[in-house]
C-alpha cells in the first residue's frame, strides 16, 4: 500500500487555506491530523462536491449523465510510411510514387552519397530541394519536425537527382493525403 505523500513535517498539522467565490462556493485546503493533503470544494448552499450525490459535473449545459467516462485507442501503427532506397544512376530518380489527387508529405530525410556528387529533391514539376554538393562519404539529415520539409503537388511522385552516377542511399518518412 501507497503512503499518501505528507505536508512538510516541520510545519503544524493545522494549517489551512480558505477561499470564497462571489457565488458562495468554498475551496479549503488543510492537512488533516497524519499530514496529509486534504481539499473540501462545496457549493453555495453548504454541499460537498465531488461526492456521489454532488457530482462534479464536467458538461457545459449539466444534461449529460454524470459520470462520463470514455475509452481512448492509443495508435497501433507509424504515423509516417518509412521507405528506404537506393539508385548509382545519374539524373532523377523516383523515390515515392504519386497518388492520384495526392500529396506526398516528407516528414524526415536521410541520404548518404558514395562520391562526390549534387543531390536535389523535386516533384517532376518543381526542384523543392538542392542541389547540395556533397563530398565522398558525405550525408543530408533532415530530421522529424511539426510541419513537413516538403509537399509535392497533387498526384506527383517524390524524386531525388543525383548528379553524378555514383551510389546513394536513402531513408525517407512520408505521408500521402
């Protein structure tokens, strides 16, 4: 069994905090004879709330029965598609087919190069990334945000171009919508 956590000690077993709402509710905090923590919320009329026949209500209008509870369903997959890659070819290279009518949404990025080479990003339409110059051995992170590096155009696939035929490696986090 727990032991319900203790004011200080040090401090006299009757201290109490008091206060009164304009409409008459009180709140009084108190540490009870063994120390511990007690809080007494009642209503203008005198009624203890938080008890069975004086529910604290959680409901704007006071219509939904009382109490209320729910069952929340915590997620059982990724929130992001985790694709890796990898191309020695030179020029563009599709990394995440197109949905029709979809965007492609890329949440992180991971690429490492062989040889020296430029790597960019694009839609088919547009460069949305680069070209950046990386050294043999060299490598772009870019890492999990709140708002996406990248959108592609609706139904555009995700590619990367590389410069140079040299072998590149890729990780990529997406979601399509």
């Amino acid at each position: 069994m727990a032991t319900p956590n203790k004011i200080n000690p040090g401090y006299p077993q009757n201290i109490r905090l008091n206060g009164t709402d304009p409409n008459g509710n009180t709140t009084e905090i108190f540490s009870d004879g063994n120390g511990n923590l007690q809080i007494v919320i009642q209503d203008g009329s005198g009624n203890t709330l938080g008890t069975s026949s004086h529910p604290v209500r959680i409901d704007p209008t006071g219509t939904t029965v009382q109490p209320v509870s729910a069952t929340i369903s915590l997620p059982t997959s990724a929130a992001t598609n985790m694709t890796n890659g990898s191309t020695s070819s030179s020029g563009w290279t599709n990394i995440i087919s197109g949905v029709g009518g979809k965007t492609t949404r890329l949440w992180k990025l991971i690429v490492s190069v062989s040889a020296a080479t430029n790597i960019g990003l694009g839609d088919g339409s547009s460069i949305l990334f680069g070209p950046y110059y990386l050294t043999a051995s060299g490598s772009i992170v870019l890492d999990i945000s709140s708002e996406p590096w990248f959108v592609t155009a609706a139904s555009a696939s995700l590619q990367i171009n590389n410069s140079n035929a040299v072998a590149i490696q890729y990780t990529t986090y997406t979601t399509q919508s």
